[in-house]
C-alpha cells in the first residue's frame, strides 16, 4: 500500500498542490503559509550566499560549544517560532470574530491552527526562551566558565530545533494534528486520524522533549558543581534558584510526556491497545501521564520568569531582593507542589469528591508561595529607587495581569466552579493570562535586560516602551473578554459559534489580537533599530544597569572563556558588595591558562539525522528512518573515541584582553542612573551612594 | 479595521460585558437550578476572598512605584534593608489564612454538589441515559421507551439522572444554566444529575473538541411541567420513528443533527432534533459493553472513525 | 572542588589522579540521568499496574497462559550473576589490577548480558505463539511496553561494553575511560534493579493466584 521508497508521502501531500486543486481562501492560505516558509527558507540561504556568511555561521554558530552563543540560538529560534504562534493566534481571533455560523476557515484548518499554535507556543516559544535565558544568563551568574556539559548542550539545541524544523515542514508536507497541543487519544488514535498529523505532533515533541530533559541534567549539574569559589548556594541570585527548580522539573516532568507520546505511537504504528476505546485501553491513562508532565510544564515556564523578575526588580530598585529565603522557600515549595496537582485538569472525569477535594486543595495552596513572591517584589520595591526602564514597565504589567490570572487559577482549582468553565473560554483566558504576563514578560524583560550583555549595545529605549505598553494594553483586550465569552458557556476550540451575543467580546479580543502583532511588529522594528544604531547604544563596558551580580563584572559581550579568573564571592550580590567596597575591577596577580572545549559538528549532524528520521516516520519512510538513527548513533559514539577535544588560551592572551579591557573601564566616566538610557551610558556605573567600609553587612 | 469602527464597537461592547445580556438561561450566572446557583455563589465567594490578597497588590503597585520613582529625593532609601519579621508573618499568613478558608469551602461544596448524588425534589426521579456522538447527542428514556435526539425534555423540580457515555472519541457534556459539565468516555459510564426550578429551555453543549462538527454539537434542555412533560412524550411516541439497529448505525455516522435529519428522513423536525417512539433492546448497555467485551472494534465498526461502514460493521457487532 | 567531600563509593582510590575531577561532575550528572530513566520506568510500571485486571486483559490471554517462570528465573539468576561480575571489573579498576583482568570481566559481563537477552528472545516467542502479543489487549500491550523496554536498555549497555573494551584497547585507561567505566557499571547496577522489579511485579506478581 506504501511506497518502498516515498513511504506514504506523494504529491497530494503537498499543501501548495492541494490548495491548487481546491483554491478556496482556507486552502490558499494553508499554501501561502507553506510557500512562506519554502521562500523564507531559500531567501535566507540565497542571502548567506550572497553575504557569505555561510562559513563564519558555521565556525562561530552552529558548531560552537560556547554557553552564550547557544543560548543566543535558542532566543532566536524562540522569536521566529512566536512570530508564527502570533500569527496564528491572530488568524484565529479573526476566524472567530467573523465566526458567527461560519467564518472564513474551514474547521480542519481551524482545528489545525489552535494545535500548531498551542504546540508552538509552548514547546517551541517558551522552552526555548527559557533555555536560551537560563543558558546565556546561569553560568555568568555563578562564575563558571561554560556548562558542565557543554556538547550536551549543542545536542539539547539541536533536538529542540529538530522539534520545530518538523513543525514547519508540516505546513508544506501533509499536515498536523487537529487534536489540541494535548493531543488526547482516542480522537488522535489511528482509527480517527489515520493521516500524518499526529505523527508530526508526536515526534516533534519527542525529539524536543529528549533534549529538554538533557538540557535539566545539564542546568542542574552546571549549578550543582560549577559554581565559582565562595558561591555557596545561598550565596546564589535567586534566578539560579529558579533555575534549580525548573531543571529539576525539566529532569522529573519530561519523562511523563515521553511516555505518553511514545505510547501514543505504539498504538498508531504498531496496533498496540495503551488509548485505544477497544481492548482494554485507556485514554485516561494518557490524560493522567499528559498531565503529571503538563501541570509540572507549566512552573517549569513560569518559575524561571520569576527569577528574572527577580533580577529585574532588584536591579532596576537599586536594592537587595526582599526576603531571599522566602524567595528560595516559595520557588522549592512552588516546584514540588507542582508534582501534586495534575489531575485539576480533569475534574470532570467522574472521580470520586474526595479526589478532586485533594487536588483541589493542592492546587490552591500554590497559590500561598506564589503570593510571597508578588509581595516580596513589593517591599523589594519598597523604600528603593525606582527607574521605570522597559524591564520595569513589564513587571508592572505582570503585577496587575498576573494576580488576574491568580484569581482565576484559584476558581479553576475548585472543582466546582471547574466544572462549569472547564473546556471554556474561561480557561483559554486563564492559561493565557498566567503565560504571556508570567512567562513572556518575565522572559521579554530578561530580553531586555541581559541584551546588551549578550551583544554589547542596548536595545532601543522607545521601540521598547511602545512593544510592552502594547503587550500589555493587547493581552488586556484580547483575553480578559475571552473570560467573560467562558462565563457565557463558550467551548474552547469552536470553529464557529451560533449565539449573536457572543460576537462584540470576539470582536474586542480581535482589536486586542491586531494590537498584540503591533507589539510584535515593535519588538522587530527595535531589534533593527537598535542594529542600526549600536554605535550610539553600544555598553562595552559591561555594566550599563548598576548590576548586582557577577555577570555585569565582565565586558560585554563577554570573551569565550567568561572570567579572566574565576571570581572568588563574597557576598550575595557580590558584584554590588565589590563595586560599594572598591573591590570591583580589580587586576589579578596572576592569570592561568583556560582550557576550553572544541567546537563540533555533532550537535548538527544529531539536529539533520533526528529532522530526518522524525520525517521518515511520519511518512512511513522506513528505510530513512534507520539510516537516519544508524548515522546518528555512529557518529555519537565515534565521538568518544576521541580524547583531543580541547585547547588552551594561553595566560598571555588572557592577560592582554583582560588589561585592555580595565584600563578602557577605569578611563571611562561612571554615569549615573539618570543617563541609564542616554548614549552617555557606556557600562560603567556610578554607585548609587557612598559606602562607609564594611557597611555591607 | 479603522480607528473609527473601532470606537464605534468599544463602548457597545463594554456596556454590554457590564450588564451581561447575553442570550439568558445560557450560562450558570444565569442558574436555572440548584447546582448552577450553588457554583455561581461559589464563584462570588472565591472573587470575595481573594481579594483580601489581591487589593493590596492592585493598590501599592502604582503607590509604591510612584513613591519611590528615582527622582523622588524625599523618599527614603534603605539599599541593604532585605528582611522584616512582622512582613513574614504577614506575607506567609494572609494567603494561608486565605487558602484555608477557601480549602475548607472546597471541600464542602466539592462533596455537596457531587454530580453523582441524587438532588433533593418530592418528585420521582427520572432517568435517562445519554449516548454522545459525533457531533450530536442521543437521549434515551429507559422507563419510557423513547428517545430524541438533541433535545431534552424532562419535569421541572424533578432530579433528572444521567447516565453517559459516548460510541466515539472522548466529549465532554454540559448544561451550563443547570449543573456543570461531566466527561463521556466509550467503554465508561458517568453520571450527572440535574435538576431545574421552573420551566424554560437551557443550552446543552459538548466543550470536548471532537473533530469538524464540533460547534453545532448543541442540544436544548427543555424543562417544562409535569403535564407538559406526558404531552411531550405523547408527541414523541406519535411523531417519531423507531430506533432500531439499523438506524441507529446511520445516526451514529459522523455527521451534525442536521445531517441525520436528512439520512434519516426526518426533516420535518426542529433543526437538528430527531424523535424515536421506540427503542430496539437495551442501547445504552450494547453500547457500553461494545468496548469491554474483549472484541476488537475495527474502523469499519467504530462510529466516528476514518472508514465506519455500518453495512459492514453489522457482521462484527 | 576539594577532594574532601568525594563519593567513596563511586570515585575511584586517591592514585587515579585527574580522573577523580572529572568523575565528580559526570558521575553525578549520570546518577540524575537515572533518575529520569527511572521515571519512565515508574510511569510504565504504573500504567501496566493500571491493566494488569480483567478489563485490560479484554479477554485474552493472561500472565498464567504466558509465563515461563523457570526461564524467568534463571534470566535473572543470569543478570544478578552479571552485576556480580561487573563489581569484580569495577573493583579491578580501583585497585589498577591492569587492561587485561578488566576486560575480563567486562567480557564475561557482556556474555552473561547476551545470554539474558537470548532467553529473553526465546521468551518472548513463546508469547507470541501463544497470542499473547500486544495488538490483542492492552494488558499485553503494556507488558510489551515494560518488560522490552529493559531489554532495550539491557541491549544498550551491552552494545556500551564492547564500545568500553574497544576504547580501553585502543585509548587504555586514560581518564575519560575510567570515567566512563564508572558511568556503565552504575547503568548495568540500574537494569539489574529495574529487573528485580519486573520480576516481582510482572512475574511473580502475574502468576499469583
């Protein structure tokens, strides 16, 4: 029935052939949306051809081992991804506005929108946000010179990538599920989706997945064993705590999701009976594995944002954290409580009263951690000196949306109210309300806030202002009226809708949706901007926030090998301590040589073979399939055969690098905090008052 | 869209979020029965407490942004100043307090508005049993014989028992005006009662995405009096057709209310709602044990599946 | 970090030089890779403990039609045995008895591991003859789900020793090596763990009456 070569890929798999068979305006723009992707694709290599960037793409990217630059590639990847969740999001909030007994899309393609959307959105937006934040940001923080594992971590990249380069390809090739970023059974069982869709669906995030849990290993054992000397645990910013956190959700969370997808394929390739409605399945069983992931999933995204609140509020205060062991207590109570909680997903599912009365229960105590931390924040504010920068502009939106969305989480906890908006709209908004202001904010401030960190210039001051005011302003109007649309009974996932009352919400959550692809349109048009106009923004110095820990210590963008020396800490907020008492920028006696990891290919070669063996099983290509894995497992254990996989940067050169770099910093003026955001601001801070010795304590 | 249609649309939009017309006796803000009275109260009372932790925050946002702006040199500025012994007790307290308080309501509620107990009425109660297919759903009487599809009808201020389950894919069924929602599952049996003070027709709906049909998987449930209720059953008996193996296996295709009216030549019904005077053996259990019975269920036999072919599923039932 | 706080018995003796720096960030980072696996295995031990019933089963055949507890028992006399002589390549790393005497015993450990694995084979034969195979109920679907899955993993860490006797002839016993070695001997202890578990669960637990 298949094909021995093409498996059951053939022409009518392509969406642009399909659409030329049936030109109605959903087909065309399943089409537009592949020939995007096809012309994106070919643009951006014409364009490396003609720039010949291929090579320095190459050598400096795609096969570096270096902790920055993997986390740079993993923000890129989680920015191209949210422009097409965005997108999609938009197209959905204007099928439903239009939606009244109709709309514009057919359901299949609407029903593909919201579980490409949500599978994006989470899997491939927010996680990689989140590794490329914590990558950049947690070996500065604890002053370790790279991961512990650093060719893990170009694995962990490239399965992730492997992960969202299918769900690209499934807009051009067959299609994707239209079972939800849950994707339960039995309705993505073989009997009811027979196609491709689930398939897609299914190793994306495997292969994702995989590397997640890699990427936790990696995190926790990086903070576990590679903090600097004297960086004690409760020595740490509380952003690596959060860190701890979420890597130990990465390393316990995962695996449940593994589980039930790899079930999942048993019953769809194999015939097996784990989801099935005959023989003894159980697609319960699914909804609790998907769930013991889901639930965990989602502190995994917010906790690290907490931790970039954190920073921020502190920073932009000019003040200690409030209650760092609160902090601590909350982010460890919050991360287990998040392994207690799975099943409010489901009340509905005909579970005794005493069960959903324990879950609920569980699932309302988080609420307490979660209120210290916002209080925390507060008095961290408290009797500080506030800069209104972007980064705080976003936290203040937090503020208020966040406690929205808690209030509403503490309705959904109980059963009862949950009961009757489960499925709703009403929990649409909800989810949305703690994701974009908890985990976008937090991860667009941290964007904001470590940029010029990561490339040496400030992004643009005023584009920034317009894209969080436009967050915040369109993620009001887009879901707080979807909050009132669930109140009405509205179910989520409805193609169309039949009650004429329901349309003004619909049609405000489109202005919100219009106003939200402005704020994205703004974050680009700052990005380029702020390209355009690095010389004026430019913070070489590295310290253009009055920074508190060890990251803002070094030149921006800092060398390979982060630290000259390894710092020796102090203090909590040692960087702060070091600048007060004079002991910042100091020349060390001596430098050492570094021994530094090669670059390898194998993180590509892992990203190639998975993207293509992910393909050969959606289509059935089974002899790709193996030759993918077998290149793959041969090239990983090659690997080990060799033992010259490092170099060393001489002490000289260190030495060289390191001295310039002071002597441009004690040359240049330290500016205030009132030049923050002007061009004067070169990244050497001016201490905010003056410190009798030993006052720090 | 323009500016000007924009605000042209705002104001109407809000004055209509704030007075909350919408269609009525569609949404439990609008309760047509004890459960639904009893969650939205719920719902106010959690808004209630959580305010208590939630004001605050709304209030000292902007107080303290303000305050302690950077250009503010009257303000006080503590740099090191990191911990207070009564904001602990405060910060920790207030929510737990809080949770407590809601945790020990939830429980209650939790355990008195259990979907399987019966509710209280002087009336016997009623059962039916409710089969969910894609994308209608199938009411069978037992003690009456009968059945309808995407309408329920049934006595006010009597308990109506439901039993549910579904012959395809996972749904999720829900009369918002009279009690929450409940799960259908093939091969599982849930149970809902509901209950409604006085007559009127309420919205049904499955919030289960289950494929292209999904938005008109919708049904009224009509309470009306008891008099009403034996005429409607009258009517039933006289207007339906039988529900047999054979029909049901049509009904049972993917297909909207619609679509079964014209499969099963039926059009002369309100839209979507289809009659049976009587129903072939016991449905509901053939049904049930269809999943459980150790057979395989292959495609062909399986209602909602890619390939179900009812003329060939016969052989395999 | 300082050479007070490490594992006795993970690292390897005070001789081994800069094997120990290394031992200390990958042992420990394999040990949390464990515990992952471990979760799978939790969640798939679960999810078979949720059919191992009537309704699972759907009708088909059961454990006592399809266990061979004789075979099972010497498979695990066979792994147990193989942990045994794994200890003995281990304790012949620590204290430096030489190339030879290591791979000695890791030779016998991958032959004890193919052994388990062929039984294991002829095992699930037999099951398969006798209908017990995973398309017919969901109980077996889990059992296959389970039991080969520690096969796999079983595979995998023989396919890991004679990529280790491969690199200890070609690279000796640099650290890396040893660092390795380590590493595979707490995956072999993991699979002979898990398979104490399927043993007493699925096994002996299935043919209980």
């Amino acid at each position: 029935m298949t094909d021995p070569i093409f498996g059951r890929l053939d022409l009518s798999s392509l969406s642009v052939w399909r659409a030329f068979q049936d030109p109605s305006l959903s087909e065309l723009i399943g089409a537009g949306a592949a020939m995007a992707v096809i012309l994106g694709a070919l643009a951006t290599l014409a364009l490396l051809t003609w720039i010949r960037l291929w090579g320095p793409l190459w050598r400096d990217w795609l096969t570096s081992v270096d902790h920055k630059r993997i986390g740079i590639m993993y923000c890129a990847l989680a920015l191209i991804m949210l422009a097409r969740g965005v997108i999609e999001g938009v197209l959905m909030r204007t099928q439903q506005a239009f939606g009244l007994h109709g709309g514009f899309l057919t359901p299949d393609h609407f029903s593909e929108l919201f579980s490409t959307h949500g599978t994006i959105m989470i899997f491939f937006v927010a996680m990689p946000f989140i590794a490329g934040v914590i990558n950049y940001v947690m070996p500065l923080q604890i002053g370790a010179r790279d991961m512990a594992f650093p060719v893990m971590n170009q694995i962990s990249l490239g399965l992730t990538a492997t992960g969202a380069a299918l769900v690209m390809i499934s807009l051009v090739l067959g299609e994707f599920s239209t079972g939800g970023w849950a994707n339960y059974p039995p309705y993505t069982g073989a009997d009811f989706q027979p196609g491709p869709g689930p398939d897609y669906w299914i190793w994306s995030i495997v292969l994702a997945g995989i590397g997640t849990t890699l990427s936790g290993i990696n995190f926790a054992v990086t903070i576990y064993k590679e903090r600097a000397p004297g960086m004690h645990f409760l020595r740490m910013p509380i952003f690596c705590w959060t860190v701890i956190c979420t890597s130990i959700i990465m390393i316990f969370a995962l695996p449940p999701l593994t589980v039930a997808a790899l079930m999942l394929a048993a019953d769809r390739y194999l015939d097996f009976h784990f989801f099935t409605n005959d023989l003894g399945g159980n697609m319960m069983n699914y909804v609790n594995l998907f769930w013991l992931f889901g639930h965990p999933e989602v502190y995994l995204l917010v906790i690290p944002a907490y931790g970039v609140f954190s920073e921020v509020i502190s920073t932009y205060s000019g003040k200690r954290i409030y209650g760092y062991m609160s902090m601590v207590y909350a982010t460890m109570s919050i991360a287990v409580l998040s392994f207690c909680v799975w099943l409010h997903h489901f009340f509905t599912m005909g579970q005794s009263a005493n069960i959903n009365a324990a879950f609920g229960i569980a699932s309302m105590a988080i609420a307490v951690p979660t209120g210290v931390k916002i209080y925390n924040w507060l008095a961290t504010i408290f009797r500080g000196r506030v800069r209104m920068t972007v980064p705080m502009i976003y936290a203040t939106g937090f503020f208020y949306l966040f406690v929205i969305g808690g209030l509403t989480g503490v309705m959904l906890a109980n059963p009862v109210i949950s009961y009757q908006v489960h499925n709703t709209l009403f929990l649409v908004a909800h989810f949305h309300n703690v994701i974009i202001p908890g985990v976008l904010f937090g991860l667009l401030a941290g964007y904001h806030y470590w940029f010029p960190k990561a490339f040496g210039f400030r992004l643009h001051e005023g584009w920034g202002r317009a894209a969080a005011l436009l967050w915040i302003v369109g993620f009001s109007f887009t879901f707080l009226p979807l909050y009132w649309l669930g109140l009405q009974g509205m179910p989520r996932r409805s193609a169309s809708f039949g009650d004429p009352s329901f349309q003004p919400m619909l049609w405000l959550a489109l202005f919100g949706g219009m106003l939200i692809l402005a704020a994205l349109g703004s974050l680009m048009l700052q990005l380029w901007v702020s390209i355009r106009n690095r010389v004026q923004l430019a913070v070489p110095l590295g310290d253009p926030w009055n920074g508190r820990s060890l990251e803002w210590s070094i030149p921006s963008p800092p060398p390979a090998y982060n630290f000259a020396l390894l710092p020796q800490v102090l203090d909590r907020d040692d960087f702060a301590e070091a600048k007060a008492s004079g002991r910042a920028y100091a020349e060390p006696a001596v430098y050492e040589d570094i021994e530094m990891p090669d670059n390898t290919a194998i993180g590509m070669i892992v990203c190639v073979c998975s993207t293509l063996m992910g393909l050969a099983l959606v289509f059935w290509i089974w002899w790709l399939a193996v030759l993918s894995l077998g290149v793959m497992v041969v090239s990983l254990i090659g690997r080990t055969f060799r033992t010259d996989l490092s170099h060393v940067i001489p002490a000289a050169q260190i030495a060289a690098e390191h001295r310039a770099w002071l002597a441009r910093v004690r040359a240049a003026p330290a500016v205030d905090r009132l030049a923050e955001t002007h061009d004067r601001n070169r990244g050497r801070a001016m201490p905010e008052r003056p410190f009798a010795a030993g006052a720090a304590e | 869209m323009s500016v000007r249609q924009i605000s042209r649309i705002l104001p109407g939009a809000l004055a209509l979020a704030l007075t909350g017309c919408t269609g009525s006796g569609d949404s439990f803000l609008q309760p047509g029965g004890p459960i639904a009275a009893a969650q939205r109260t719920e719902l106010f009372q959690i808004f209630g407490w959580t305010m208590i932790a939630i004001l605050p925050v709304f209030v000292l946002v902007p107080l303290l942004l303000w305050r302690y702006r950077y250009r503010n040199a009257k303000a006080r500025y503590t740099p090191d100043w990191d911990r207070s012994a009564i904001l602990e007790v405060l910060m920790w307290g207030v929510p737990l307090v809080i949770v407590v308080v809601l945790s020990a309501q939830l429980y209650r509620t939790t355990h008195a508005l259990d979907p399987v107990q019966p509710l209280a009425s002087e009336n016997p109660p009623l059962r039916v049993q409710v089969v969910g297919l894609d994308w209608k759903w199938l009411f069978l009487y037992p003690d009456l014989g009968i059945a309808t599809v995407n309408e329920l009808a049934f006595p006010v201020e009597t308990s109506v028992a439901l039993d549910l389950t579904t012959d395809t894919v996972m749904q999720s069924f829900l009369i918002s005006a009279l009690a929450g929602q409940i799960y259908a599952m093939p091969g599982m049996r849930t149970r809902l009662h509901i209950l409604a003070d006085a007559p009127g027709s309420f919205e049904g709906e499955n919030t289960q995405f289950n494929g292209t049909g999904f938005p008109a998987q919708r049904f009224a449930a009509r309470a009306m009096s008891a008099a009403d209720f034996d005429a409607w059953v009258a009517q039933v008996r006289a207007d339906g057709q039988p529900l047999t193996e054979a029909s049901y296996a049509l009904l049972a295709e993917s297909s909207t209310g619609a679509q079964a009216q014209a499969r099963l030549g039926a059009e002369g019904m309100a839209p979507g709602v289809l009659h049976f005077s009587t129903v072939e053996g016991d449905l509901f259990h053939s049904i049930l044990h269809r999943y459980m019975h150790g057979n395989p269920v292959p495609p062909s036999a399986q209602p909602g599946a890619v390939g179900y072919a009812p003329e060939t599923a016969e052989q395999t039932r | 970090m300082s050479g007070s706080n490490l594992h006795p018995g993970l690292n390897l003796g005070a001789r081994h030089g800069s094997a120990h720096e290394g031992a200390e960030t990958v042992v420990f980072g394999f040990w949390i890779f464990l515990m992952s696996d471990l979760v799978i295995f939790g969640l798939v031990f679960a999810s078979y403990l949720t059919v191992a019933n009537p309704l699972g089963m759907a009708g088909g055949p059961g454990p006592a039609d399809a266990f061979d507890l004789r075979s099972i028992f010497v498979q695990t006399m066979i792994l147990l045995t193989s942990s045994l002589t794994f200890g003995f390549a281990t304790l012949a790393l620590r204290h430096e008895k030489g190339r030879t005497v290591i791979a000695g015993w890791l030779g016998v450990t991958l032959l004890l591991g193919l052994a388990f694995l062929t039984l294991e084979l002829r095992d699930f034969a037999h099951m398969i003859e006798v209908g017990a195979v995973p398309q017919r109920s969901g109980f077996w679907s889990a059992f296959w789900g389970l039991v080969p899955l520690h096969g796999l993993h079983v595979a995998l860490g023989c396919l890991w020793i004679a990529v280790m006797l491969a690199q200890m002839a070609l690279l000796g016993l640099v650290p890396v090596v040893k660092t390795r070695l380590l590493r595979l001997g707490l995956f072999w202890h993991f699979l002979d763990l898990i398979w104490v578990a399927i043993f007493s669960i699925v096994y002996l637990g299935g043919l209980m009456p």
